[in-house]
C-alpha cells in the first residue's frame, strides 16, 4: 500500500541558515555603528577643544573679524579663512559641474558601449593622481599660462587652484551623474522619440531632468570634496590669510589666499605649544569647517528626497 510521504523537507539546515542570518545582521550593525560611533568621536574631539579656544577667544570676534594672524597679532578672525575657501569652491565649481554634466550627458546618452567602456576609465583616471602632482601642475603650468591674459597675477593665487580643483572632481560629477542618468527607464526616452522629440531633446528635457536627485547629489559630493582639499589648494594659492578689501578680479581671485583646510595643516605643523590658544584654535576652525560640511550633505539628501523619482 502506497504511502503520502508529503512533500520533501527542504529546511533541514535551517537552524544554521538562521544563524548565518544572525551573524550577518550583527555584522552588518557593528559596521554601521562603527561609522557612527567615528563620527560622534571627531565631533566630541573638535568640541572639546574647540569650546576651550572659545573660552579665550570669543565667539563674536572669531566669526565677525576679517583678520587671521594668530602667531603675530593674536587676531582670530575666521573670515579669511572662509573667503579662500568658498573662492576655491565656486571657481571649481564653476568648471566642474558643467563639464561633468556634459561629459555625463555624453557618456550616457551619446557614446556607444566600446566608446564609454575606454572614456570612463581615462576619465575616473583623474581621481587617482595624487592632489599633490595637482598642485605641482598649478604652480608650473597653469599660474604662467595665466599670465598671458592677467600680467598682474601672483605666482600663488586663487584661480589656479580653482582650475586644478575643478578639474579634480570632473570624475565625482560625470560618474555619479552618469549612474543617475543610467538609471533613467528606457520607456521615458522611448516615449520622447515617439512624440519627435530629438536625441538632445531628450537627453536634456527628460533624462536630465528624472535624473535631478542623482546629479544634485553628485554637485553636492564634489563640492564637499573641493572643500576638503588640501594639498594643491595650497601649493596653487599659498599660505597667506587674506580678505578681498573690494570686489575686482584682481582681489577675488588674482591674488594669493589660504583656505581652511591649508591653515589647519599650517597650525599643525608650526611650532606652536599643545593647548595654547593657537593650537586649539585648529579645532575652531575643523568645527567649522565640519559645520560647512555637514550642512552641505543635508542639503544634498533634502534635494535627493525632493525630486527622487521612483519608477515601476
């Protein structure tokens, strides 16, 4: 007599799935949180300090100041600092984000598979030349090359560390922005041809647009990382704290300026005694730096979530 055996037990090791299972969600819990707890630690870190020089310095004067010489005259003025910094932000950003957009644009809509499969490598390339041979290429070539159209630029100036700079984060913008516009439904572009649209139409009447939270956020991560440079912003542009007395070129971006990150190192690597108002005030300006930082990326997940498109 024939037997109903059921159907065949497929769980049998289902004991040591579940706990492979559980393994990896602790895992995957103990990275998050280490990335977490870091975080936490280099804000506790820069506050510790950073309340200290605050004590000695006040608040008032290091935000409203247009003076840094802190080892000469003891003024703590952050806006120099700021100035040097924001010229270098928008002037590679003014390079940058069209450029990497275009090349996005390009890789995306236009080139074919043998074509983006060779350009985006060369082009991610440029990420991996270390900021100092940036540098280097500011001050030897860029700086004279700017001098035939500007006879009165300094050897050490703002522009040339803008150009550098921007040409640093082209790969940030056009391979983020890519993936975003890759990311785009083929019926959207489908739908654009079938109502005459031309290919640049769509390229950038549709595509650009549906892909908007990826390319801000990709313009958000280039600047955050303009920001952050350090080596060939200060070989292009110099060590010397300066706030534009007027609004021409030649104070803007003609002359030599340092950003924040360049004065930290220059605190850093000075003579200065640890816990000295001077040393600490490394930490003012790395709270602020970091503020400036943190916003921005808020910033870039506000805008991420605003025009977020999700498709079934």
């Amino acid at each position: 007599m024939a037997t109903d055996t059921g159907p065949p037990d497929l769980t049998d090791d289902g004991g040591l799935r579940s706990a492979r299972e559980r393994t990896y969600h602790v895992l995957l819990f103990v990275c998050a949180a280490l990335s977490v707890l870091v975080t936490l630690a280099i804000i506790a870190t820069l506050l510790g300090d950073a309340v200290d020089f605050f004590r000695a310095v006040s608040p008032v004067e290091f935000f409203t100041k247009t003076t840094w010489s802190p080892s000469i005259e003891g003024i703590y003025g952050v806006w120099p600092l700021v100035f040097g910094t924001v010229a270098v932000t928008v002037g590679s950003a003014a390079i940058a984000l069209p450029v990497g957009v275009l090349t996005a644009i390009y890789l995306s809509e236009y080139a074919s598979k043998g074509t983006r499969a060779v350009l985006k490598p060369l082009l991610e390339v440029l990420a991996g030349v270390p900021t100092v041979v940036y540098g280097y290429f500011a001050l030897v070539y860029v700086t004279p090359a700017l001098r035939v159209l500007f006879p009165e630029i300094s050897t050490f100036n703002a522009v040339s560390g803008s150009i550098v700079v921007g040409i640093m984060i082209i790969p940030m913008v056009s391979s983020i922005s890519e993936d975003a516009m890759n990311a785009v439904p083929d019926s959207l572009r489908q739908a654009g041809y079938g109502l005459g649209a031309t290919k640049f139409e769509v390229s950038t009447g549709i595509v650009v647009p549906a892909a908007t939270s990826g390319i801000a956020s990709s313009f958000i991560l280039a600047l955050s990382r303009a920001i952050g440079e350090t080596m060939a912003v200060t070989l292009a542009m110099g060590m010397q704290s300066r706030f534009p007395e007027a609004l021409t070129l030649n104070e803007l971006l003609l002359q030599p300026a340092q950003t924040m990150t360049a004065a930290i190192v220059n605190i850093g690597l000075s003579d200065v005694t640890g816990g000295s108002v001077q040393y600490k005030s490394l930490f003012a300006i790395g709270l602020t730096l970091f503020a400036i930082t943190l916003a921005m990326n808020v910033v870039s997940d506000l805008v991420a979530e605003r025009y977020r498109e999700e498709y079934e």
